[in-house]
C-alpha cells in the first residue's frame, strides 16, 4: 500500500500479560515481523512488562510504548510513573487518554494536554486518543465532541510538537465489541481530525500526522481500514495479544 505517511500499527496490551507471557507474545512477534520494514510496528505492554520486552526487541524493527503516564516529573503521587522511568526502558510512544482512562480515571483533556506536553519534554511521542460514545453517535454529536477532544487534547503543544504527535481515533462503541466503525465512518471522522489540525497547527503539519483507527480491529478488517486515505494506522486491543492476530493485522496492512 502506498500512503503519504507511513503506516503504524500498535498494539495496546491493556492490563494483560504477565512478564513470560508477555516475553513469549514479542518472541512470536520478533520471529514473524522482523522483515517488515513497510510498517511502524509498535507494542505497548503494561508497565511491569516494558523491560523484559525491551530486552526482546533489542536490535528489531519493533518499537516499545506505554500505555499511560503521569504529567509530574518526581514527587508524592503515589503509584504513578513518569516520563523520565519510561525512557530508561527505551520507550519511544506513549498513549494518552484512552477512553478507558478518560472513563475509569476521569482524565478530561486538559490532563491529557499537560500529558502530552510532559512527554514532548522527555522526547516521547504521544498517541492521544480521542472518540465519541453511541449515545453522543446516534445523537448526531460526534464530530463535535471529537473536535472538541482533539483541541482541548493538543492545547499548548507547538507546530513542532505536533508534527511528533500521534491521534488516534477510537470510537467507544467499537472498542471491545467487536463493532467495527466503516471504513467510510473511520475515513470521515479521519478527515475531520486532519481539518481541526489543519485549522490549529496548519496544512504542513496536518498532512504530516498519523491518524490510526482503533476499534476491534481484526486481520479480516485491515487491509479496508488501512486502506482509507486519512487512515494511517491502527490501534489494535485484543486482537493484538496473539501472535496470529496481530502479525495478520500488520501483513494485511502492507
Ligand atoms: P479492541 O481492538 O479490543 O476493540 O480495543 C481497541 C483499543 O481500545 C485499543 O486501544
């Protein structure tokens, strides 16, 4: 497939995988996806896994992302992680504001705005995502809650910044359901995004970021989501805890 961006596909483990499970997953993944060069290849495993899997993709075309962290850089916030702890383990992304955190923990996006600055200063590339519920779909709101994500999100952050910024558009009722978003529902909500950015940072810049599309995303759905113009990647949940799966999403992408 031939795109003006290159294509990146990242798996977020979410809380699953124990350290040899997870050791295990990127084994498989090394010796299925070591050749691809077509493709950004991402995984995110969950904190206590990140070194083991570093240790594993030493040396390989896989890159290392965490799944959340903390907008401090030290102090009493008691459980949390920082961008500085991530980069020791040699993590390049960090995904911000999945709905499960917007959900679960409440992060609104003016956290996720100070996150993302937080990770621009360690040299870490946020994957801020954003993403309407059914309700708000059906109420024929979700362009203006998305817009209203992706600028309250990305306040603060320069042209710069964002050129290292990654969105990721993940509609709440495709997450885990196995509903899938069209690949014209991905495509128009892709392109709105790429609008609002062109409208916050200009037409070089928007031009020049990643929109992935996340929301049980399978090997069968690929190829036709990756497809879409606007769409420049995914971001995969369970499908991306199996070798199988996840090196059929990547193959089926290229
Ligand atoms: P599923 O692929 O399991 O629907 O999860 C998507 C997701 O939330 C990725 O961040």
């Amino acid at each position: 497939m031939d795109k003006e961006r290159k294509l990146l596909i990242a798996g977020n483990w979410k809380m699953n995988k124990t350290v040899a499970e997870a050791v295990s997953l990127v084994e498989g993944l090394v010796r299925e996806l070591s050749n691809v060069k077509e493709v950004d290849i991402l995984v995110c495993p969950p904190f206590t896994a990140l070194y083991a899997v570093s240790q594993k993709i030493l040396d390989t075309q896989i890159r290392l992302g965490a799944q959340t962290m903390n907008e401090n850089n030290y102090g009493a916030y008691t459980g949390e992680i920082n961008a500085g702890m991530l980069k020791e383990f040699s993590v390049r992304y960090v995904i911000l504001g999945h709905s499960e955190r917007r959900q679960y923990y409440k992060e609104d996006d003016a956290l996720i705005a100070k996150k993302a600055l937080a990770a621009h200063a360690a040299a870490l590339k946020p994957i801020i995502c954003v993403g309407e519920t059914l309700a708000q779909r059906e109420a024929g709101q979700a362009e203006a809650v998305i817009g209203k994500q992706v600028e309250g999100s990305l306040a603060g952050l320069s042209a710069d910044q964002m050129e290292e910024t990654v969105i990721a558009y993940e509609p709440v009722w495709a997450i885990g359901t196995g509903k899938t978003a069209t690949s014209a529902q991905a495509q128009e909500i892709h392109q709105f995004i790429r609008k609002t950015l062109a409208k916050m940072f200009g037409e070089a810049v928007a031009k020049k970021v990643r929109i992935l599309y996340g929301g049980s995303v399978k090997p069968a759905n690929a190829r036709e989501l990756m497809s879409q113009p606007d769409v420049d990647g995914g971001l995969v949940g369970g499908a991306a805890l199996e070798v199988r799966s996840f090196s059929d999403i990547v193959k089926n992408s290229i």
